[in-house]
C-alpha cells in the first residue's frame, strides 16, 4: 500500500515538474523573443497567434476534456486518441478557411501567409497535447516529460538560432516555431501510436450531446484568457500588444502552480463528499488556506520583482510592461483561490452549475475590455482581467455557499 502511495505521489510530481518547467521554458522564450524584436516586432507575433488561438475552441471542440473522463474507463485509450485526432483534422479544414476569411474580410494588419501558419502550428500543437492527455490517462508520466520538455525546449534553441543569426522577421521566427511543433507532434504519434487498431475506436462512439457542456467551459475560459490580447490587437496598435504580451505571459506560466494543486484535490474531495455528511473538514480548510497562501506569495513575488524582472530582461523600452505586471499581479491570488473552489465544485457534481460564473465573467471580460481598451489601452486590458477574476471567484464562492446548505 505504501510503495502504491509513493509510486502514484511520484507520478503526480514527475508530471507536476514538466509541466512546470515547460510552461518555464514557454516564459522564457516569449521573454527572448520580445527583448529581440521589440514591442512592435513582438506585438506583431503575439497578435496573430492570439487572433487564431481565439477560436481554438471550435478547432478542439470539448474532446480533450471528454477524453480525459471517457478515455479513463476504456481498456485502450490510444484508439479513441486517434479518432479524436482524425476529427480535429475534419475540423481543421474548414476552421483554418473560416478564421482566415473573418481576418481577411475585415482586413487585419496581420499578413495572410503568417496567420495560416499560425493556425497551422495551432492545430498541430493542440493535436499534440490528445496525446499528452492519452499519456497521462495511462500514467505514462516518464514519457509525458520527455514530450513536454523536447517540444518546448526545441522552440527555445530554435529561437536562440535565430536570434544568434540577427533575424528579425517575425515570419521566420513562427515558421521555426511551425517546425519544432511538427517534430514533436511526429515524435508522440510514434511513442502512442493512436491509430493502431482503428476498428476499436468505433466501438466508443463520441457524441454531440456530452460535448456541448465541456465546448462551453472551453468557450468561456477562451474568452477570459486571451480576449484581453486579441482584443488590444483588434482596437489598439502592434505596440500595445507587445507591452503587453509580456507580462501575460509571466502571469499564464506561473499559473501552472496553484492548477496542478487543483487536480490533485478533485480526487481528494471526492472521496470525502462520498463517505461523509458535512463536507468542509479540516483538510478542505488547510487546502484553501494553503492555496489562498500561495496566492499572496505569488502576488508579492511579482509585484515586488516586476521591476527588476521585466526592465532588465527585456530593456527599456518595456518599462511600461514593469508597471503592466504589477497591474496583473492580484490576479494570481485570485486564481488560486479559484482553482480550490473549483476543485469542490467539480467533485461536488456541479460542473453544470460551474457555466453560470463563467459565463458572467466571460461576458463581463468582453464587454469591459470593449469599453476600456479604446480609453485606456493595455492598462485597460490589466483593469478588465482583473475585475472579470474577482467575479469569477465571487460566482465560485457563491456556489461552494449553495454546497454546503444543500448538504447539511
């Protein structure tokens, strides 16, 4: 029993390191690469993929989600893996037309040729992580590192080339970033060989109807994540965008801590709602102060460091950047409270009732940053994610309140 503990903590921790020091990885590189190209060279890069990856809600369509519940209780999670690929790349076809067409009709400042591929880099990343999530449905975590850590850290060296050889083209730098992701995505297919067996993949069919409640949540976390980014590319300058791109990315890597804490609790807390009345014990009490400490930790660590962090990597010429993650920082108190919330939502059942706080914050993130982002810029953008993660919590505490009255 002992050696299970260990060896399932071990896992979780392996799986917990890579996903951290990739995301570490990620951070880096979007810090090197807009020290190199600078705000309107970076703003430029930053705006088409943002563009894109706001609609990368239809390109997945709710199946990672649904595999990560389904493909747990299926004997050979690597065949329904493959089927989900082959539908993504259905979807590809005419997501990649769809998106295109809406940039070009409105005549974007974003070249056509940069933004296919960054749809293409997109749609290749995204097929990527269904076979991280089939990995880690089979707890092959040893793999799931090696995948995480070579696909990220070929993105850095490839950049670190290019920087080494005085490129500034921002074309470039994505078709290296294209390139990296293909080799790693060529590497997964390999190792998890998901289409193997094809006929097996019939025998679990995936339907609409239990898609539409994970599409949603896609949806509205789409919309709170890189509204702001897409938005300041939409209504502000290239400019705008790389002062602001920076400190986002900081703020998204670091995420990573609270989130991986969040999926350790689910199991935790649903075992005790199932063998207990009165939900909140002791160790749901020290998990959320646990949380709400790490929360106040980060906050302060950016806040006081963003000063010396940003200026001296990037340059002076992102000071504004400095004063931009100082802005953002609360948000990762916010979260982290958020995430333990939503642990007890979703154990508790109530993954449903968990679309109405979204889509309140989702729809207040849009509306204010329509609102605020032709006044006050990025600062605008900093103003909205806040206020839209202070309402989401709210929503989240709300329910947990329901919870506990419903229970006793």
């Amino acid at each position: 029993m002992i050696k299970r503990i260990i060896s399932k903590g071990w896992g979780l921790t392996e799986y917990t390191f890579s996903a951290t020091i990739s995301q570490g990885i990620m951070m880096l590189y979007a810090l090197i690469l807009a020290r190199h190209l600078g705000p309107q060279g970076y703003g430029y890069y930053a705006s088409g993929y943002s563009l894109i990856g706001l609609w990368t809600f239809i390109l997945g369509f709710g199946m990672d989600t649904w595999y990560l519940q389904r493909g747990s209780v299926e004997r050979h999670p690597e065949h329904i893996a493959g089927k989900i690929l082959k539908n993504k790349f259905l979807i590809f076809l005419i997501w990649a037309p769809f998106v295109l067409g809406i940039y070009l009709f409105r005549k974007s400042s974003i070249a056509p040729l940069f933004l296919f591929i960054c749809a293409l880099d997109i749609w290749w990343d995204n097929s990527f992580f269904t076979i991280i999530y089939g990995l880690n449905i089979q707890k092959r975590y040893s793999k799931i590192t090696i995948l995480l850590i070579f696909s990220r850290l070929g993105r850095l060296i490839g950049a670190l080339i290019l920087v080494w050889q005085n490129i500034y083209s921002p074309l470039v730098f994505a078709l290296c970033r294209l390139l990296f992701t293909g080799i790693s995505l060529s590497v997964a297919l390999a190792i998890f060989k998901p289409f193997q067996r094809w006929r097996l993949a019939r025998q679990v069919p995936i339907h609409l109807k239990e898609l539409i409640p994970f599409v949603l949540s896609e949806v509205f976390v789409q919309i709170y994540v890189v509204a702001d980014v897409s938005l300041l590319s939409i209504l502000t300058s290239p400019l705008e965008v790389g002062l602001y791109s920076p400190a986002s990315s900081v703020l998204s890597a670091l995420f990573i801590i609270p989130n991986t804490i969040h999926l350790a609790l689910i199991p935790i807390f649903s075992r005790k709602i199932s063998v207990q009345r009165h939900f909140f014990d002791r160790t749901v009490f020290i998990s959320m102060g646990g949380l709400g400490m790490l929360g106040l930790l980060l906050t302060f660590g950016v806040g006081l460091g963003s000063k010396w962090l940003i200026s001296p990597i990037l340059g002076g010429a992102f000071e504004e950047t400095s004063n931009l993650l100082l802005l953002l920082s609360p948000i990762l108190f916010l979260k982290s409270l958020q995430y333990g919330l939503a642990a007890i939502i979703v154990a508790s059942g109530w993954q449903k009732h968990r679309l109405i706080p979204q889509a309140l914050a989702a729809t207040a993130n849009l509306g204010l940053n329509l609102l605020l982002i032709p006044i006050y810029g990025a600062k605008g953008a900093a103003l909205t994610y806040n206020f839209s993660e202070l309402l989401l919590l709210t929503g989240y505490a709300l329910l947990v309140i329901l919870k506990t009255r419903t229970s006793v």
